[in-house]
C-alpha cells in the first residue's frame, strides 16, 4: 500500500487526532483542543474520584500545570485510540478515545486500576486491548486488559 494510501486509513487519520490533542494540551491551546471535542462528548472514567485529571483539564477546573498527560505508547483500532502513559511513579493512566468523522465523541479514562477483564472471557463481548509496558525492569506497571 502506497504512503499516502496507508496516512488517509481511518485508523492513522483518528490517531493524529489525538496526537493533536495531546499536542494543543501540552501547549495550552484551548481553541484546538476545543475543536477536536463534540460538544457531547460521552465521558467514562474508571479509578479515584480525586484523579479525574483530564476531565478537569478539558472542562478549565484546572491548568495544565496540575497533571501532565504524556503518552508512552498511542495504538489506533477501528474508530478507538488507545493511549497509555504514567506521570512520576504512581500515575498509570489508559485514554480510550473514539472518533467519528475527525471529532472525539467519547472518551474513556482508566486511572491507577489494577482490573482485568475477565468477565467477557468466553462471551460475546466488546473489543479487548491489553497494554504492553516496555520498560518493566526499571518500572512497576500492571499489565492491564480493557474491554473498550
């Protein structure tokens, strides 16, 4: 498949998209961050109530100073992007974000959560991703599996 064949799939055009979300958070572009979001965005998040950080970030209750979201690995599936990253040595974070025409219409934070999906193992059940942290000799990360 041609370059420029395999930059318009989907799944690469969704991925971008987050990286230019990632990207307009970082550096405290609140317009591109507020046109890469649906004014209905679907939000569900998993982990302590006191570490709903990127909510916070995306709605203006907090500065981005507070909570530095920095992606280690970014893993596009159909019309999810999957984004892993950890802040210090407690932060472990899992971003699922769905896009639909170019926008975000949900997103899903898992925060600090030690859960396996083993419930859907033998039923029908949603698309299962399971993160793959690379540097555990020097880090304590939990393998997570996710049912997105």
């Amino acid at each position: 498949m041609a370059a420029e064949n395999v930059e318009q799939l989907p799944e690469n055009k969704n991925k971008a998209a987050v990286d230019e979300l990632y990207k307009a958070l970082a550096g405290g572009d609140v317009e591109k961050v507020a046109g890469l979001l649906a004014a209905d965005i679907e939000w569900w998040f998993h982990g302590p109530q006191n570490c709903q950080h990127m909510m916070r970030v995306l709605t203006g209750e907090s500065g981005r100073a507070e909570f530095k979201f920095q992606p280690r690995s970014v893993t596009a599936i159909d019309d999810r992007v999957i984004v892993e990253g950890w802040e210090g040595s407690q932060a472990y974070w899992v971003h699922v974000w769905t896009l639909k025409n170019g926008l975000i219409t949900q997103f899903r934070e898992y925060f600090n959560t030690w859960l396996t999906v083993t419930e859907l193992i033998g039923h029908e059940s949603p698309t299962r991703w399971q993160s793959q942290p690379q540097d555990l000799v020097n880090r304590s990360l939990p393998g997570l599996v996710l049912a997105i």
